[in-house]
C-alpha cells in the first residue's frame, strides 16, 4: 500500500501548476525579478503624477468652459 506521504507527493507533483494558478501564488520566478519590476513601477510615478495634474487642470478648464457655455443658453 502506498504511504500516505508518497500518495501527497505525487499528487503535489502532479497538480502543482494547477495549485499555483488556482491560489495566485508566487513562484521562484516571479520573486526572483520581482526588485527589476518594482524598480520599474517606482520610476512611473512622477510621470503619472504629472500626468495626473496636468489632466485635473483640463478637466477643471472644461468645467468652467461648460458652465460659461450654459450660461449663454
């Protein structure tokens, strides 16, 4: 009869990419470029903070166009 732990093991084996996919774990791959990502990530921000101000002050600028515009109407 097979042990117990032999049984679980080659079931882990057998099941293992299933298991990673299903629970969203990391694998040894992902951690080990996981520095280089972050890095990358970290170097986007001031671009999406400019990004950001720059398109809350057209937002605000149509806002105040569309206000003058409704008060012509």
């Amino acid at each position: 009869m097979i042990g117990l732990n032999t049984y679980l093991n080659a079931y882990m084996d057998r099941r293992m990419e299933a298991i990673v996919s299903e629970w969203d774990l990391s694998t040894g791959a992902d951690l080990a470029a996981f520095t280089e990502r972050l890095y990358a990530l970290e170097q986007e921000i001031p671009r999406l903070k400019t990004f950001e101000h720059e398109a809350s002050d057209k937002l605000t600028e149509l806002e105040n166009r569309a206000t003058r515009l409704n008060g012509r109407i």
